[in-house]
C-alpha cells in the first residue's frame, strides 16, 4: 500500500512539475505552442 502512494505521489509532483514547466512556456514567446497544450489539460 505504501509503494502505491509513494507512486501516486511521485506522479503528482511530476504532473506539478510539467505543469510549471508550461505555465512558464506560457509566459514565453519561445513556446507559442505551450499555451495550447495548457488548455488541453
């Protein structure tokens, strides 16, 4: 049960993580297609 949650746990932070990841994209004019992935999720 305890390597389920830890698991769990390492796919949220990687989630969070992608999700900085964009956010920042976003607010750079490198990555026009950054802000359209965002809207996906």
């Amino acid at each position: 049960m305890k390597r389920i949650h830890a698991k769990f746990q390492e796919e949220r932070e990687k989630t969070a993580y992608l999700k900085m990841i964009l956010a920042d994209a976003k607010s750079s004019p490198e990555f026009p297609g950054a802000s359209r992935m965002l809207h996906l999720q």
